[in-house]
C-alpha cells in the first residue's frame, strides 16, 4: 500500500503540458470558404506571408460571431467564437498603411452553432 501510495504522489507531482480545456482549432482553407464551429472551439485562418509594406487587415460585419485573439501572426489569425450565428468575415491584404485596393481577399462564411 506504501508503494502505491508513494507512486502516487510522485505522479501527481510530475510536470505536462496537456491541458483537458484547451479549445480544439477548426483549421480553415487558405483560399477561403464556408466553416462551422462549436462554442469552446477555435478558428484558425491561415495566412500567407505579407510582402514587406504589406499588412493583412480583419474588414468584418458590425455584428461578429467570431472575435480575433490577436493581430495575425506568421502562422496567421485565430478567432475564438462569441456568439451563435453566422457571418461573413472578409480578410484583405493591402500596402500598408491602407492605401489602394486590396492585393488580396479572403472570404469565409462562418456559422457558430
């Protein structure tokens, strides 16, 4: 019973990096497209590099299912859903600081059930 108990408390005490609340990511496609998430998931939108004097920009409806965690980043935007519903979200590429049409626009029809 000794042992057991010593073994035990030398598991409980052992450091991880599992995590049982950590939302699971909905990857989208890189082109765009229609996507579907639960509450308590996560959205990832790819992005392609921005060229130097480039920057991608979030143009969204008034009313969002989906939030931005963040400004994007190499590996690209996560969103994390607020509300039920859909949306369509709009990610343009443009030079910065906003000038011109956009090189690039990504389109996603989200729905959060």
């Amino acid at each position: 019973m000794r042992l057991f108990l010593a073994s035990v408390a030398l598991l409980a005490g052992c450091a991880t990096d599992w995590d049982p609340h950590k939302p699971r990511t909905i990857d989208a496609e890189p082109a765009g497209g229609a996507v579907s998430l639960k509450h308590g998931q996560r959205l990832h939108v790819p992005l392609a590099a921005a060229q130097s004097g480039y920057e991608w920009t979030i143009v969204g409806p008034r009313v969002v299912a989906v939030i931005a965690e963040g400004p994007p980043a190499a590996e690209g935007l996560y969103f994390t859903p607020v509300r039920s519903g859909a949306e369509k979200l709009r990610i343009e590429r443009r030079r910065a600081p906003a000038g011109g049409a956009p090189e690039q626009v990504l389109t996603y029809d989200i729905t959060v059930r």
